[in-house]
C-alpha cells in the first residue's frame, strides 16, 4: 500500500512500507517509475529532471532510474553516456 505525497506538474512521490516511488505522470506506470529509499533523494531526482542537468552521483542504479524516469531524449542520451563510464 502506497499514499502519495508529492505532487508536481509531472512527478509524484508515493510513500510505501519499503521506501519512496517517484512517478514521471507523464509515462506509463510501469515504465516511468523507480524506487528508492529515501524522500531526500526523490527531490534530488525530481530537480534534476526538471533542470536536464547530469547527476554528480555515479551510482548506476541512480543513473538507470534517472533514466527510467526522463521522457527526454536528449538527457536520456546524456545519462545513458554516463552510464557508460560506471
């Protein structure tokens, strides 16, 4: 079970008993969610998206939810380079 508790004009943050989901509304839930652990990290995420700026993170999991939750193309290329360099 899952209640949300942020919400922006493309992002929606859900609290779960394992941790936090960050949803991009505008994809399919199956394609454009991640999960991660903390609230903090959501935001962080969320901001990035919003400002297409590259993650100083080089953890591959954040770089493939990152990923996961972009719709554009140009910064989804951008992360997928990183990604090449972990």
């Amino acid at each position: 079970m899952s209640t949300q508790i942020y919400q922006s004009t493309n992002f929606k943050v859900y609290k779960t008993e394992q941790g936090f989901i960050v949803h991009n509304v505008d994809k399919d839930f199956s394609n454009g969610h991640t999960h991660v652990q903390k609230y903090d990290t959501c935001m962080v995420m969320i901001k990035l998206l919003k400002d297409k700026r590259p993650p100083k993170s080089k953890s591959r999991y954040f770089l493939e939810s990152l990923l996961r939750l972009s719709d554009d193309e140009v910064y989804k290329h951008e992360l997928e380079r990183l990604l090449l360099s972990v």
